[in-house]
C-alpha cells in the first residue's frame, strides 16, 4: 500500500517524455510519431495537471485531517491568464521539462506560446484575486477560491480603423487542460416564487417556496504553491440545467419547450459583464451574483459539517472574504440558511455572519457601487428581500440608539435608498455586517473614511483597515522575465528571494556595481528586443531599441487619463515639428506604447482609442520626426501581453487624477522589472515613493487635498496654453475626424475638466522633460531602474496575504509534509 505521501508520479526526463507521448496518444488521441506543436502543448498541459492533481490530494488530504481554520475568497472574477510556466516554475521541473521536450524535438518556449489566457475577469480586481490565489498556496494557507466558470471571458478588443470592436472571448473552444470537472460536486440552485408562512414546532417561520431551480457544478483549478507541496483549489461554478427545472412543462407535453428552457439555465455562467465603471440593475448580473454564492455556501456548509454539528463552531473554521460588494449577497444567503433552514435564532445567526465575512472594496467612484432594484432582488430572490429588510430594520433601531433623530444620517447609511427606483445599497449591506472593511492602499482608506463611506467610518472607526496591494513576482518576475530573475539570484547569491521577496532590497548594496549595471542593461536590452519584434509583427511599425520604450498599459478610463498621455505626445510631436536639425539631435527619441481596452459602452474611452490611432497614422510617417517618436496601440491587452510588455519598459505612466485610483498594481509589476515611474501622488504610487523614494521617480500633479479647489476654480486652458494649443489641434482636425473628436475635446474644456487634464498639463510635461534629462545618463538611469526593483519587496502579494491572514481572516499556515 501507498503512504499518504508518496509521490507517484516522477519527474526525470525520461519519465517526463513517456507522459508527454502517453498522453499524445490517449489524451490528444493524436499518432505519438505525428503531432504539431498545439497538440504538444495540449500532451504537455496534462502531464502538468497530473502532477498539480498529485498535490492537490495531497493537500486536501491533509486539510481534512487538521482541520484548521479555512479561508473562503469569494469573487466574481479571477484574471489568471496562463498557467503553463507558472504551474511548472511553482512546481520546480521547468528545467526538467525543457530538457525533456527538446529530446522530443520540440521547444518548450514554442509550445508556452499555444496557450491562450483565461480572462475570467476585467482588470485590476480580477488579477489581484489571481495573484493573492498565488501567494495564499505558497504560504500554504488553507484557503479555497470561489467564482464562476464564464463561457466566455473578457471580450477579444479588435482594431478596424483605429476602432475598438469587441469580438467574443471562446476561451473554452479547444478545452481547458487545467480544470477538473467535478460531475459529482454539485449543488441545486433556487431562484424566483414565493414566501409562505408556516408553522414549525410551534413557531412561525417563513418559507421560500422557489419556482427554478438552476445546477452549479463544480470545476476545479488547481494552485500549486511555490516551493511547497501545497496546491490550493479555485472551484469555478458552471450552470446546468436541472432535473427538477420547469417539470410542468414535461408533464404538460410541451417538450421542445422544456428542453429550450433548460438550455436557459446555462445562461447564467455564459459571460463576463466587462464593464468595471458603472453599475447597472441587470437581472443576469444578479442571478451570477446569487449562483456562485449559494452553491459555494452549500459547498462551505457541507465541508463544515462533515466534522462539526455545531454552528456556534463555524466562525472558528470558516472566514469569508467577499473581494468587492459583488459577492455580498452571501451576507443575506447565510442569514437565510442559518434562520431557515438550520433554524437557529435571528440574533444567534447574525453574531455569527458578523464573525465570519470581511470585504475589501476596490474602487472610489461611487457609480461602481452596486445598488440592486427592490422590484428586481425581490422577483429573483423574495425570501432575501424579506432578509434585507430585517437586517435594515435592525441596523436603523441600533443607529437611532447612537444617533438620535438625524435622518439624514440614517437615511444616507440605510441599506435601502429611498428615491425613483427603491434600490438596495450593496456596499451599506457589507458595512453593516463585515468585521474588517479593508481599502487597498494607505490613500485609498483615507478616502473611504473621509468621503464614501464616511457615516459608517464615524460609527465604527475599528472595522476600518487597509492593506496595501501586492503582486506576485512568481508570475512579474520569475514567469514573464527570466533574465531579471537569474540576474536577482546570482547577485543575491540565492533564489530565496522567490518566496521571501524583501530579500531583494539586498540589490540596493550594487547600485552602483558597474559589473551589474552592464548585465541589467544587456537585460533590458533583450526585453526590449522582444517587444519591439512584437510590435513589428502587430502593427508594422519598427522601433529603435535606442529609444525610451514609455508605457502605459491598463483599461481605458477617463480617471486614468490615457488622454492627458496622448496630448503630451501631440506636444512632443509640435516641438520636434518646430525644431531645426541641432535642436533635434538633443531630443531624447521615444517609442510611446498605449494598450487597454475599453468597457463596450463607454463611447469617451472609445474615442480615446481612436485618436491614439489617428495620432500613431501621422506621426509615425511624418519624416520630420523618424525615429525621435513612435506611437503605437497595443491592440488586446491581456495578462500575457503585459507579461511581454512590461519586462520591456524603460518608463511607465500611471497618471490617474489624485484620489480616484485605488490602488493600481500595475505599477508594482513595473517597478519589480525595474521599469522608472512617472506617476501622480496617487493610490499606491505614494507608498512607492515612500519605499524607493521620491527621487528615483518622476512624480507631477496635484496632489489629493489641492484636487476640490482646482475643481472648483475651474482654470483649465487659461491655466497652460500649452494645454490649450494641443486640444486646439485635435479640435481644428489636425488629425482628421474633427467631427468626431469634438464631444471628447469637450470634456477637458474650461469648467468641465473634472479630471484636471488641464491643470496638472504643464507639471505632466516637467515630469515627461525630467524622465528625458534621467535617460540621457545611462549609468543614472540604470541605478535608478536597480533601485526599483530593490524597493519592489513592499509590493509583494505575500505582504498583502500575510497581513489579511493576521488581521482580517485569522487564519494559519497548514504546510502539507513532502
Ligand atoms: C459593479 C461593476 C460595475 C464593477 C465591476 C468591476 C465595478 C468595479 C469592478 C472592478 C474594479 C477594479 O478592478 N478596481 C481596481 O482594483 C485594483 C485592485 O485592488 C486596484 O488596484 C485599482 O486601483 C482599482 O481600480
């Protein structure tokens, strides 16, 4: 008999190549002595899960039998993006596995690149769900991801003239070699019908008599941790019809029916909602909400009480984190299963909702803020309705008792909002029932507490935390820039870094270590070979290498002010076009890179798009400027394109207006791959600043406090003509489509520039001219690129893991033996 922990499978070349052609022939079903480099990736991905599978069980296993405390991350995104490299560096046989394809005739770097991603989500929240999945199995914390199993992902964003279409995400079409599905692991999902009244025991109860039921079953995506046997489990949810689904319609004989309603089922899991802005009250959005919730609920209850009958214990073994208000349904869903089904009193079941969930809220703008009709949460779900509404009657006796008779007050933080369309406030639901509301930088907390969530910070300062974002440098350094990773170790004299990220302040020591300073520029070199083969192969335009490489890669937003990036550009273009030949040969020759894509209906963010390109058109012909400046649209940005991109950055933007960036990870995975920052004081770039110091980026703008006065003085082209000339241009056509641009020229003009475009002009381009003097020194330059990476440590999601595990989730390491 096998042990608990022996290890099946092996991982020497040679056993490593009989998987591979093993499963060419029986998995691919494809001739071992004739298959292409897709059905090679395909043979090789499932080698890989054999062995993710092997430790998965492993760690399960072992999770069952010490039973600790389990962390729950409830999200209704994750943005994993590949899984290959990731998988095989966390697993340690990279090395192996090269050496065992290049046997077979077959390079591994070749068969990476069939992957496509999975985009299960649309930007910053969803990648921090993915990289924190990362750091929790690497300081092998019990803890399972929860989130829905989308048909289609995050659009495909396609470029036909300079326009952003959208084209489906058919992620799944040729299989997903990293998902389990788990036929047996699946839970009845209720919607819609009524409420009745009944009597049990001798007590009243009400009862939700649902009129669909709705199949979650189960897909499972193992994690495996870094140097460590534990391989964690994101459990994704798909719809399926259910037997019990629409009987009457068997028994009535209409049959074709039936079966078309039970196909509808499945809608439910069909597709991503890709805008990040705006809120809307969408029927579908809030079944994908309840689904995913319900059937992890029942999935969380039923482990529980596999080895506990107890509910007073469940707070002790279970800690719920909802990543955003979208989950927060939960909150009413375990009030329901708690009073309804297990039957345990109102203020018993709240005490423990109360102990168990904490949220972390990832935005500013309060139109990202979930408010979900009445008419619409009580056609769907009636019985949580009923729910929310005594949770809200509980909430408004209790603030009454604090604060008297201030309606105002209670009307501002009551879960409901009185108006045209009677709503429920997501977030209020969160707030009432959380321990812990984190923020997710110093700056971001500071403006929850003073501004959108200022009531409830005034009443209960305690539950108010934050913790800074990280990424993993598992994917942003060793994944995605192989050669900064090998430069780190040598210089470092370890790998240990890998897991223990603040060792890499140790790099500050050879800031000025020449020998260094030629391998990170031979580093950075090769990167920027890479990308600009890619840019070539995309758009045809070449790049010198020469060239400051400057990007700013993230969704469009209008907050994020890709435009200020572009009408910076427009002023460098007018410069060199008024240059003689002396002046231009001290002009520091830019490849400027913009890449995002745009929610589908939000029409400024599409004009954006637009007149990057119209911009790109003229300049990158104009043989006035040649190779002093480049513009180019990174078309469909996506996990692995920012994995390409960014290793080959000299300088990147993050010019969000003071106060509406939460956070932004972007710029840590920049800043590890020692790419310089020009950035506002904004988010995170303020702790960024703090650890590597202010002088080793370019900082401009105005800073958070000085934002409500520049709003309210409204000097916009007065302030910069400089401002004024360059949206003139657009204005007057310069670039073409003068029609077209006219409504997108509108929102920078005087008294209407809410994002301060025109005010921080001229302090954006002092910066621009600051980062132009650091590139002329390359030894400068390359010091301070080092001392990027060295103050990177901070930026880890290990630090951010770390410290949810000790002040908001209370849990600990459970580190599966090898
Ligand atoms: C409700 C719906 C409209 C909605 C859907 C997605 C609202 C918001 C979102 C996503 C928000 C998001 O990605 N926020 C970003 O989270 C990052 C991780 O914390 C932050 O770094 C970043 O500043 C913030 O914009």
């Amino acid at each position: 008999m096998f042990g608990l922990m022996d290890v099946f499978l092996k991982n020497d070349a040679v056993s490593l190549q009989k998987d591979i052609l093993d499963h060419v022939e029986f998995t691919v079903a494809r001739s071992r002595f004739n298959f292409d480099d897709f059905e090679a990736y395909q043979a090789l991905a499932h080698s890989v899960r054999d062995r993710l599978i092997e430790r998965w069980h492993d760690t399960h296993q072992y999770f069952k039998k010490k039973d600790p405390k389990r962390l729950y991350f409830l999200s209704l995104e994750f943005l994993m993006g590949r899984s290959l490299t990731n998988s095989v560096i966390n697993l340690g046989i990279q090395d192996q596995y090269a050496d065992a394809l290049s046997q077979l005739g077959f390079d591994y770097e070749v068969l990476a690149e069939q992957e496509g991603d999975a985009a299960l989500g649309n930007g910053g929240l969803a990648r921090l769900a993915a990289c924190q999945m990362d750091s929790l199995a690497t300081l092998d914390y019990p803890a399972w991801g929860y989130g829905l199993r989308y048909q289609y992902g995050l659009f495909r964003q396609i470029i036909v003239d300079g326009f952003q279409h959208e084209q489906p995400d058919f992620w799944l079409n040729f299989g997903n070699p990293w998902e389990i599905e788990r036929v047996h692991v699946s839970y009845p999902v209720k919607f819609y019908g009524t409420v009745e009244e009944e009597v049990l025991n001798g007590k009243t109860c009400r009862v939700w008599i649902p009129a669909e039921s709705v199949e979650a079953v189960a897909y499972d995506n193992p994690i495996p941790g870094y140097g460590t046997r534990n391989a964690i489990n994101l459990r994704l949810w798909a719809a399926k019809p259910s037997d019990q689904y629409d009987m009457e319609s068997y028994t009535t004989g209409d049959y074709i029916n039936a079966i078309v309603n039970r196909q509808k089922a499945e809608t439910i899991s069909n597709v991503l909602y890709p805008d990040d802005r705006s809120y809307q009250g969408k029927e579908l959005r809030l079944k994908q909400q309840y689904f995913f919730v319900s059937a992890s609920l029942q999935d969380i209850i039923r482990r529980f009480k596999d080895l506990h009958n107890n509910f007073d214990e469940f707070p002790e073994k279970v800690a719920l984190q909802i990543n955003d208000t979208h989950p927060s349904i939960a909150i009413a869903e375990v009030m329901r299963v708690l009073v309804d089904e297990e039957h345990l009193d109102w203020s018993k079941a709240w005490g423990i909702a109360c102990k168990i969930f904490s949220v972390t809220i990832h935005a500013v703008q309060p139109e990202a803020l979930e408010k979900v009709p009445i008419d619409l949460l009580g056609s769907v779900l009636p019985r949580h309705l009923e729910i929310i509404y005594e949770i809200n009657y509980c909430l408004m006796e209790e603030l009454k008792k604090i604060l008297g008779q201030d309606y105002d007050k209670l009307s501002r933080m009551s879960i409901i909002e009185e108006g045209a369309v009677k709503c429920i406030r997501m977030a209020n639901l969160s707030l009432a029932c959380c321990h812990t509301v984190n923020g997710v930088s110093r700056l971001h907390l500071e403006t929850l507490k003073t501004r959108v969530f200022k009531d409830f910070y005034e009443l209960w300062p305690q539950k108010f935390q934050f913790k800074t974002n990280g990424v993993t440098q598992r994917r942003w350094i060793v994944v995605s820039n192989p050669s900064l990773c090998s430069i780190i170790s040598k210089w470092l004299g370890t790998e240990a870094w890998i897991r223990n990220v603040d060792l890499i302040a140790g790099l500050r020591e050879y800031a000025e270590d020449p020998d260094l300073h030629a391998e990170w520029k031979n580093m950075k070199k090769v990167n920027k070979m890479r990308l600009a083969e890619y840019i070539e192969t995309l758009t045809s335009v070449k790049v010198s290498l020469d060239a400051m490489f400057d990007v700013q890669i993230k969704r469009i937003h209008e907050y994020k002010r890709q435009l200020l990036n572009i009408l910076g550009i427009i002023h460098r273009y007018d410069c060199i076009k008024n240059m003689d030949e002396s002046d231009k040969r001290r002009v520091v020759p830019r490849v400027c890179i913009i890449g995002g894509k745009a929610a589908p209906g939000y029409e400024v963010a599409k004009k954006i798009i637009k007149l990057c390109h119209v911009v790109a058109d003229k300049v990158n012909i104009d043989p006035d400027v040649g190779d002093l400046l480049k513009v180019v649209f990174i078309p469909d940005y996506n996990v692995s394109v920012a994995e390409l991109v960014i290793p080959g950055t000299d300088l990147s933007q993050h010019l969000s207006t003071a106060g509406h960036e939460a956070s932004g990870t972007g710029c840590m995975k920049f800043l590890m791959n020692g790419s310089l920052l020009l950035a506002t004081a904004d988010g995170s770039a303020v702790e960024i600043a703090e650890e590597i110091g202010a002088a080793n980026m370019f900082l401009f703008g105005a800073k958070v406090d000085e934002v409500p006065a520049l709003r309210e003085k409204g000097t916009s082209l007065k302030g910069s003509l400089q401002f004024a000339r360059v949206v003139r241009m657009v204005r007057d056509g310069h670039f073409g489509f003068k029609d077209y641009f006219k409504s997108l020229c509108d929102t920078v003009e005087e008294g209407k520039d809410f994002y301060l475009l025109g005010s921080d002009f001229a302090s954006y381009l002092e910066a621009q001219a600051a980062a132009d003097r650091a590139f002329v020194d390359q030894e400068k330059w390359t010091q301070m690129s080092i001392l990027s990476t060295a103050g990177s440590g901070k930026f880890s999601s290990d630090r951010t893991i770390e410290e949810y595990a000790e002040q908001s989730w209370g849990i600990e390491p459970c580190k599966c033996p090898f």
